[in-house]
C-alpha cells in the first residue's frame, strides 16, 4: 500500500498556513463568544494534535524551511 507523502517545501507551506488559519479561527471565534481559557488551551491542543498526527503518520514532513540543518558549510 502506498502512502500520501508531501514533500517537504509543501509541508513547511501547509503548516505555515494551517497554523495562520487556525490562530486567526480561535481569536475570532474567542471574540464572538465567551469562551473563557480552558476551552480555549482545549481547542488549540486539538488543532496541534492535528497537526502532531499528520507528521506522525508521515503525511507532512516538515523541513521547518531548513533552520535546523544540521549540515555544516566549510569555507
């Protein structure tokens, strides 16, 4: 069976926008209500462990647009 694979540029362009998404659907939907700050840890755990499950599974695999390469560039 083959899986769903995303590179990895398109990864860091999915979690990018997922995370800009979401943040922008809980300010707005804590400014519309009267949500108190459990719910609001709540919900944002459950969009992080979206997330958490996607890179888990292999789905996504982030590069984190390479700030954290190991790989050391020699003069």
């Amino acid at each position: 069976m083959k899986r769903l694979r995303i590179n990895a540029l398109a990864s860091d362009i999915i979690i990018s926008v997922y995370v800009i998404v979401t943040l922008y659907f809980r300010f707005k939907l804590e400014g519309e209500t009267a949500t108190g700050p459990l719910e609001s840890m709540v919900m944002g755990l459950c969009f992080v462990v979206i997330i958490w499950a996607l890179i888990k599974l292999k789905v996504l695999n982030p590069n984190w647009f390479g700030l954290f390469n190991s790989k050391k560039i020699e003069p």
